[in-house]
C-alpha cells in the first residue's frame, strides 16, 4: 500500500451532485516514507484556516441534502 503526505494549498469549489459532494482543491501529494510502527496511513495537512472553511461550506453542502429529503426522514428516525 502506497502513503502519502497530502497538503491542501487551496479550496477552489464544493458542490453536491446525486448523493455526492465534490470538493475542489489545489494540493500538494508527496510520497510517505512508512514506519514500521503499525499500519500504514496518509496524511492529510491543511492549515487551521482552510479547515474551518472546509467545514463550514461541509455543513452548508450537507443542510442543502437534508432539505432535499422528504419530511420523515429529516427527523433523524430511520
């Protein structure tokens, strides 16, 4: 399995398309040395900044689905 160092450089766009949300980005991919200390992961950076606004347009994204939604499932009650 392949890992990698991955920094986000900048946000361009999110959108939601049938069920799935697409997020634009500029990023930085550089290979990761793995270390012996357990299962291999990449790593996602991005600075402090870019986070918040990732989650803030994330909630909007995910509230303009929920309204999409009928009713009844809305509630949380599946």
């Amino acid at each position: 399995m392949k890992t990698y160092d991955i920094e986000v450089q900048r946000l361009r766009s999110i959108r939601h398309d049938k069920g799935l949300v697409e997020v634009g980005l500029d990023l930085l991919v550089l290979p990761q040395k793995t270390s012996d200390d357990g299962m291999p992961a990449s790593c996602l950076r991005l600075p402090v900044d870019h986070a918040r606004s990732l989650l803030l347009l994330l909630k909007q994204q995910i509230a303009e689905l929920d309204k999409l939604q009928p009713r009844s499932r809305r509630s949380g009650r599946c």
